[in-house]
C-alpha cells in the first residue's frame, strides 16, 4: 500500500534497513555505475507525461545515454515527477528522493526542487536550510523537509528530523552589502544523498540571473515577426515589403537590443539587472562554501566519494565573471540584453578579477581544505540556448576514494531548434531531449 505523509510527518531511522534491501534486486557495486544529471526544464507532471518519448530517447542507448543507475534532476515539482521521469528511462523501482525547499512564488508555474532516483539502496537523506522563521525584513521559511520514495512505492515525508541548518563559513567571503545573515544568503537549499555503497551525492541548483526586460523585449520582437508573417500569408501583395521590414526585426530579434532600451526607465531596469547579478552571484558563492563546508565534512573518515552535480547557473570559466580570488569583489560594467560574456573589465579600483567566485571555491581548498574536480569540459557549453555558450553552467564534481579515477564526464545529445506555433524557428533557442540544457553522464568505476 503506498502510504502518504502529506497530512502527517513520519519519523525515521536514517540507518541501514535491511528489509527495504531485498524488495528489489539491485547490484549495488556494480563495475561501472551510470550517473546522469540533468535540468530536465519545467519539470511538471504534466510536462513529463507529455515528454514521454523525449525522456526515453534520452535513455536509448543509440540516441542518449542509456538507462542510468543513479539518476540526478533539477526542475523538478513533485515526487511523481521524479517518478515518472525515472520509470520513462528504465529504472525498475529506484529509491527516490525529492527536496522540498524550493520557494514556489519563486517561478510561478513550478517549483525548483532536486532530486536524485538511484538503483542502489539510499541509507540516509538530509536537507539544508534556512532557520524556518522570520529575521527582519529576511523572509527565511521553507517547506517541511524532504520526501522519500522507497522501493515498494511507499512515500515519506521525513520532515525536521532530515532538516539541518545551512552553516556557510566566516571569514570566506566578504560581508554582504544588505547585512543579510550568511546562510540567508542561500536562497535554495541543500540536498544530500547517501547510498549503501559509500557514495553521497549532492544535487544542486543555484540562483540563476533574471533579466526581465530582455525577455519582454524579445517577446515584443518574436510577437511582430510572427505577425507580420500572418499578414504576409493572408495579403500576398505585401509580400515585398514585408520581407523588408522582416530583415532587420531579425538582426534586434537576434541581438536581443533595441531602441526602447535606452529609454530612461529600461535604462534604470538593466542597472537593476546589473546588480541582481552581483547578489546572485553572493548567493551562489555562499551556497558552494555551505556545501564545501559540509564535503569536507563527509571526507574525514577517507572511505566516502562525494559527487556533486547540476545546474551552477554560471560559468566553469568565462572572462570577467569567473573569478579565482576571494579577497577582490569584481564589479561589473552594466550589463545589457546582448550580454553573453560578461565584459572583461570592471570598474575603477575593484580589480581585474571576476564577480562570481563560485567555481573557485568549489576547486580550491579555501573551505577546511576540501576541493573537488569538475568533470565537464570548461569548453564545451552545456546550455543549449544562446547564451553562456563558451563554457558549462551544469557541471559533475567529484571529491574523495574515487575522485583519482581516470574520468571524464560528457554531456549527450545534440541540439534542435525550437519552432513555434506556426512551424517557425524562434532564433536562439534550441532543446535537447526537450529540455534547454544537455544531459551529462558519467560513468564510475564500482564503489565498492
């Protein structure tokens, strides 16, 4: 019977439970374990259930990357979500996991949650958060904790007995200009994963940039081209014309720039848009000192392999933006909707070093000595849009027993264009497996 704690928080022992072990044969230590991450994008049930074909294309051996043992997810909404999407590729009765700390008003027609569907037996889940109260002006409260989906479909909610606090270091960053307390500063929280084979995994989804009036901006443009081409069909003697006027609406349509940007108030827009990137980036920054923090933590003892991946939401490396020292707080020229690198050179007196220092603190040891190893390809783009197209924002790392291995991660497939409603390419944007970023894989030696 699938039992729902919905309505009731269950309590739970984060031991080994042997009974759980034999419902499905698994081969925990496998030699080689098959390990996909992917921002699946709006991930609803609805959207699943529609991509079904896109999902086991993605799975095919042919086509993808084959049927994955441990399977990591962002954009995630829900347990049957995951569920769904695990079952589209293969996996017979996976443990599932699913965070619940994403704010829903954040994207309003889904919820960013992570989650991790794996073949091998899960022994303990716990997730990061805020305090779950009010500080200020600082709303910090989150959902009830994390769900679990065990082997005979039974869910449970494992409420505040997997809730621990966020703990980002002090003295590793420089103080935030709001005075917001540190681990507020991490507006999504953490996941963490244990398998019985000594692997711990750590989905992630940091803060991503929200350029507003780019996107109306290139609405407004997608909009006209698209009407114009209705006129076109419907009154063939504007047929000249039109095709004039549809020449240069594609040059703004592609540059994603036009007049109405220089206009006083577009203009305050896009400064706000510059400075909502520098407290992104804080938020991102905190996020990989809180989670470094704890992966130092989890390599103590030297039997643990600790894999961190998913959507970073900024580069491996890009000029002006990837930054390799702590100490220099980069401040970016503006930025405009043309933007796909942030420019190289900053303000007067701040330094030539980058505003994000995200990746920098996952690589080196500047938290209790632990570093990790991304496996990604700093030059190959793992988003398939236009945009951060020299380098990866998604990224597998890895860190302890295995992290010597000869590996390489990969991401898999090949882009498409996106065409609308009327069978017409939309300039720019482009899916993989129905998603705007590529699914990576990597395969890793048995951990046993």
């Amino acid at each position: 019977m699938i039992t729902t704690s919905f309505m009731t928080r269950s309590i739970v022992s984060f031991s080994l439970f042997t009974a759980m072990q034999n419902l499905v044969p698994c081969d925990a230590f496998a030699e080689t374990i098959n390990i996909v991450n992917w921002n699946v994008e709006q991930g609803s049930v609805e959207n699943v259930i529609r991509r079904k074909e896109d999902f086991e294309q993605a799975a095919n051996d042919a086509t993808g990357f084959g049927t994955p043992d441990i399977l990591i997810l962002q954009e995630i909404n829900s347990v049957a979500s995951a569920q769904e999407i695990a079952s589209n590729m293969g996996m017979a009765n996976p443990h599932v996991v699913v965070s619940d700390f994403g704010k829903d008003s954040e994207v309003i027609f889904f919820g960013l949650e992570v989650a991790v569907a794996s073949t091998i037996t899960v022994v303990s889940v716990t997730e990061y958060q805020h305090e779950k109260t009010t500080s200020g002006s600082f709303n910090a409260k989150f959902a009830d904790g994390p769900f679990w989906v065990k082997p005979d479909r039974s869910i449970e909610l494992l409420g505040d007995d997997a809730i621990a606090d966020i703990e980002v270091p002090e003295g590793i960053l420089p103080e935030h200009s709001s005075g917001a307390p540190r681990n507020m500063r991490v507006t999504r929280g953490l996941l963490r994963v244990e398998l019985e084979n000594g692997l711990i995994i750590y989905p992630v989804h940091f803060k991503s940039n929200n350029p507003a009036i780019c996107f109306e901006v290139n609405r407004n443009l997608s909009d006209a081209r698209r009407n114009l081409r209705r006129i076109k069909e419907k009154i063939p003697s504007y047929e000249n014309d039109i095709d004039a006027a549809l020449s240069p609406l594609d040059d703004l349509y592609l540059k994603g720039s036009v007049r109405s940007l220089r206009k006083q108030e577009n203009q305050q827009e896009l400064r706000g848009f510059t400075e909502s990137h520098l407290d992104n980036a804080v938020s991102r920054e905190n996020a990989a000192a809180a989670l470094m923090w704890l992966v130092a933590k989890d390599l103590e003892d030297g039997t643990k392999t600790v894999i961190v991946a998913g959507d970073f939401n900024t580069p491996l490396i890009e000029p002006g933006k990837a930054g390799t020292d702590l100490n220099i707080e980069c401040v970016p020229t503006p930025l405009d909707c043309e933007t796909k690198i942030v420019p190289e050179t900053c303000e007067a007196g701040t330094g030539p070093d980058g505003f994000d220092d995200t990746h920098f603190i996952m690589q080196s040891e500047s938290i209790s000595g632990a570093s990790m190893r991304p496996l990604i390809d700093p030059n190959i783009p793992t988003y398939a849009n236009d945009g951060f197209q020299l380098s990866p924002i998604d990224n597998i790392y890895i860190a302890g027993r295995l992290a010597s291995a000869e590996l390489q991660g990969v991401r898999v497939g090949e882009r498409e264009h996106v065409v609308d409603s009327n069978g017409d390419v939309v300039p720019g944007k482009f899916t993989v497996f129905g998603s705007d970023h590529f699914p990576l894989q990597l395969k890793l030696p048995g951990a046993n």
